[in-house]
C-alpha cells in the first residue's frame, strides 16, 4: 500500500480489490459502486481513491481534484 491508503480502512481495500465491490465506475481519482446495504432502490457511492483519514484533515488542497469529466 501507498503511503496515502490504510490497511486497516475498508475503504482502501475496495480500492485495491482486496474486498469484492460491484462497481458501476472507475477511473484514476474515483471509483463508484453499489451500496451493500442499500437505503433505497438506487443507492451507490462515490469514493476518491485518495485516503483521507478523518474529514477534519481535509484541507484546501483537495479542492483541487480534478473537473474535467
């Protein structure tokens, strides 16, 4: 792993495929798939694969994520 993922994060481990996930979308920042235990009859996520620890370290220099799709 990337000094930038966790092992101990299921997050991280979708990414890597370490956990099964149907995906709907990936590409280089993102990767979108469906909900394992969804809420509603359409009910996916959208994680960037950049690991971010806590939402409180989230800076300014996210912001910079890519716009061009």
């Amino acid at each position: 792993m990337s000094a930038q993922e966790d092992s101990s994060c299921i997050f991280c481990k979708i990414i890597n495929g370490a956990i099964p996930c149907k995906k709907i979308y990936e590409d280089e920042d993102v990767i979108a798939y469906h909900d394992i235990k969804p809420m509603a009859k359409v009910h996916f996520l959208i994680v960037p694969k950049l690991h971010v620890e806590t939402l409180k370290a989230v800076s300014y220099t996210h912001l910079t994520l890519p716009t061009n799709r």
